[in-house]
C-alpha cells in the first residue's frame, strides 16, 4: 500500500485473532469486515430501501456492479 490508501478486506466468514493483531501491529490502514458486520451493512440497506427480500437487493447490487468498477489507479482517486 502507498502512502494515503486505506485497504479494505471483507469475508463472509471472521477473522481470527492473529490475523486481527497483525493487521495492528502493522499499523496499516486497513479495515476488516466480518461476515457479521456484512450482515449488518446490507440488512440496514434493505431497511433503507424498504426492501424484504434479499434474493432482489443481491441480484440490483449484481446487476450494477460492473458499471460501478473504477479502472484509474487508485492514486488518481486520491488526488481528485
């Protein structure tokens, strides 16, 4: 990681205890989602979109993923 960026790593699953020491000991910026916290972020996005069903709300963030990829290096991101 350059100078600046801030890394994210999501899992479905959790991360042990060594993974999350190391991550502070290195004092990287780095942020680690967990299956948990995953869970939480999309069910407060279907509660937001009044939405029940989340087959739909999976298949809309699908359906619009690619058109959301950014193909700039990072860096131009950050200097923005």
């Amino acid at each position: 990681m350059q100078r600046g960026w801030i890394g994210v790593f999501v899992t479905t699953s959790h991360y042990s205890d060594t993974v999350q020491k190391e991550v502070l000991a290195d004092r990287y910026p780095v942020i680690l989602i967990n299956g948990k916290k995953l869970a939480e972020i999309i069910s407060s996005y279907m509660h937001e979109r009044g939405e029940k069903n989340i087959d739909k709300i999976l298949k809309e963030i699908d359906a619009t993923y690619e058109g959301m990829i950014s193909r700039q290096r990072p860096e131009a991101l950050l200097y923005k």
